[in-house]
C-alpha cells in the first residue's frame, strides 16, 4: 500500500507542478522529486520481494498503510522546512522584524 500512497502523491504533485510551471514559488518541484524517489524506492524494493521470495506484489493491509501514510508527512514535513527557509512570501522576514 505504501507504494500506490507515494506514486499517487508523487502523480498530483507532479501535476500541481507542472500546471504552475515555471514558475515554482513553492518549491512543489522538490517535493515532487522526493516522493518519486520514494516510489522510485519502493518499486525496486517490491520488484526484489517479489523476486526473491514471490508472493502478493502489493501488501494491502493496516502496517503498509501507515508507513506509507508516515513516509508521506515526513516528505511534507521536510517539504515545509524547505519552504520556510526559502520564505517565498517573505512573511518570515516581516514576523522577525516586528
């Protein structure tokens, strides 16, 4: 479950970036970039599973969920702190001077 979670937030940011590119103001690009590399990750990971040991490609239950639920608000997390030290608004810059 955890790799359809990240490839399907890997495709609709993607997207928002694309619909608003160039112009990237909020860095959707980056965050497009680190959930590919996620899927990217766990497509090789079930590829090697599958291989090796055979079985369900996919893992549907409540653990897979929740890693892919957890991998997918670490990436927003970083994401987040990507966009505050970049303050593309610069609200930061006018919040620190008052």
């Amino acid at each position: 479950m955890f790799l359809i979670i990240t490839a399907l937030a890997a495709i609709i940011a993607t997207v928002i970036w694309y619909v608003h590119a160039p112009e990237d103001k909020y860095k959707v690009g980056l965050l497009s970039w680190f959930l590919w590399g996620a899927t990217l990750m766990w497509f090789v990971d079930h590829v090697m599973a599958y291989l090796a040991e055979g079985g369900e490609f996919f893992e549907l239950n409540l653990d897979a969920t929740m890693l892919g639920i957890s991998v997918l608000i670490l990436a927003l997390v970083v994401w987040m702190i990507s966009l505050l030290i970049s303050d593309p608004k610069g609200v930061l810059k006018t919040v620190l001077k008052q």
